[in-house]
C-alpha cells in the first residue's frame, strides 16, 4: 500500500486556525478528556471536540489558546459529546499530547497550508 499523498489528498483535509472559547470536564469520556469549543471566526462558526489533553493542560491553560484543527471529518458521537472537529496535536508516551498552536496570534478561521 502507498502511504504517500499526492498533493490534491493533501488539500482535501481543511485545518484551520481556531481560538478555544469553552473548556468543560468531560466525566462521560472513556478517557480523561476535556469538552472544547473552538471559535473558528465568520465562515465557520464554533465547532465543538473532545480532547484528551489533561496529562499536560488545565482547562485555564487551555481557554484563549489558538489551536490548529480539522474541521472537514465527519461529525463524531463520543459519548453523550457530538464532536465537530479534531484537534491536532503531537502524542508523546502514555498518550501525553503536544498541542499544535500558531506561534503568533492570527486571525480565526485562516487555513494551514
């Protein structure tokens, strides 16, 4: 199997920048998780995702942050939790996640490219 992504693949999954505006506990989850709500500005609104993030992040770490998401995948059921969108990040050991941000502030809504 070709693991490779011609460029058109590549341009099919839409990340965009978001700013988190809700951070909730999200006791439901298998997982420790947390419930998010991303502002991603006028053209798409704010979307909603679990992240299992708490090794590394408190909820007061987390509400501001601008964070690179998919916004594109089909809507997920976890739990009693619809989720809209899927964050991205780095998993280290023990599932430890890295979250990926812009590294200066950007206008919402704007696309990784």
């Amino acid at each position: 199997m070709d693991k490779n992504l011609s460029w058109d693949d590549f341009t099919k999954v839409d990340m965009r920048v978001g700013t988190v505006v809700e951070v909730r506990d999200f006791p439901k989850a298998l997982r420790p998780a947390y419930q998010l709500e991303l502002d991603f500005g006028n053209d798409i609104g704010v979307l909603k995702t679990s992240a299992q993030v708490t090794k590394r992040y408190q909820k007061e770490d987390l509400l501001g942050m601008q964070l690179i998401a998919v916004v594109n995948f089909p809507k997920k059921q976890i739990a009693n939790f619809m989720s809209e969108c899927l964050i991205i990040g780095v998993v280290g050991e023990d599932n430890d996640v890295s979250l990926l941000s812009p590294s200066l502030k950007t206008k919402n809504g704007l696309r990784v490219g």
